[in-house]
C-alpha cells in the first residue's frame, strides 16, 4: 500500500514538472515573440523620420501632415503592453497612409532613388512586423489555452502563469497595410 501511495505521488510530481515546464516554454517563447516584434518596430522608428525629412525637402509646407506622422510614430515608441502599442501602431499607419497620399501630389518626390528606396524598406519590414505579429499571436494563442485547459489551469494558478495579450492592430489599420509603391501609372 505504501509503495502503491509513493508511486502515485511520484506521477503526480511528474505530471505537475512537465505542466510547469511546457507553461514555462510556452512562457519564454511568448517574450521571444515579443522581443522580435520589439526589434521590427524600432526599425521601423528609425526609418520613419528619415522618410520625414526626405517628404519635407518637397513638400515642407505640408507640415501638419509631417508633425502627424512625428507624433504618432512618439506615441507608439512609448506606448507600453501589446494593446496599447497595437493602438498606437494603428494610429501611426494610419499617419504614414496620409504621408504616402500626400508624396502621391509630389511627383518629383517619387523620383527621387532614396525615397523609392526609403518605401521599398519600409514595406519589407510592414512585413517582417506582420510576420512576428501572427507569431506572437499564435504563440500567445497556445499559452492562453494551456493556462485555460485542466489540469494545466491548477499549475498555472499554483504558479501565477497569467493570460497574455494579443497584439492586434486596430479595425482600420489591419484592413489596409500602408501604401509603398508609388510608381507612376502607364499613360
């Protein structure tokens, strides 16, 4: 009886080591996830006032837009949490779509080989971010689950394993990636 008490005991430590540990795996690949969505978006920073100054050279008088997208890319450097970046990422898309509508009515400005170039690196990491978004999101998605699913839920609780969150952009800015190419059409 003993032994058959010990036994027991000892798959139950077994079952609650390998619930723990695949929690702590989905855990750790969550801020992995996390972190390269981090490094995208602070390419993205960086590129972001140089496409600025290279609009202001041809058309500086259109300074509200320019300051629009200057604030918004400010807003989402400091916004804190998936959800709020998420907004924050929403509203500088959504800048960045006025400041690409707005080089449209400035064809010396699409001529220019540094701003073609400037769009083209800027729609390559649109795409690395989406890229790491729905990684992130599938990888949350799985420790969501875990930390929901019995028996994992009483691990999860005993080791205050919390629920994250989904990095989803806003309504508006997930229909519409930012326009890049602005190449003129054939006449």
């Amino acid at each position: 009886m003993g032994i058959l008490v010990l036994v027991v005991l000892l798959a139950l430590i077994v079952i609650v080591v390998g619930i723990y540990n695949s929690l702590v795996r989905l855990r750790v690949q969550a801020d992995n996830a996390w972190a390269d969505i981090d490094v995208q978006l602070k390419r993205r920073y960086d590129l972001i006032p140089n496409v600025v100054e290279t609009v202001k050279g041809y058309a500086g008088h259109e300074k509200s837009t320019l300051e629009a997208v200057i604030n918004a890319r400010n807003r989402a450097m400091s916004a804190q949490g998936p959800a709020a970046k998420a907004e924050a990422e929403g509203m500088l898309t959504q800048a960045l779509k006025s400041l690409f509508a707005l080089a449209e009515a400035y064809p010396q400005l699409r001529a220019v080989e540094s701003f073609t170039q400037l769009q083209g690196t800027l729609g390559q990491m649109e795409e690395a971010i989406q890229n790491a978004r729905r990684y992130y999101n599938a990888v949350v998605r799985d420790l969501n689950t875990k930390i929901a699913q019995f028996p994992s839920n009483l691990v999860a609780g005993l080791f205050g394993f919390k629920d994250r969150e989904f990095f989803e952009l806003t309504a508006a800015a997930a229909r519409e990636a930012p326009k890049v190419s602005f190449e003129t059409p054939a006449r």
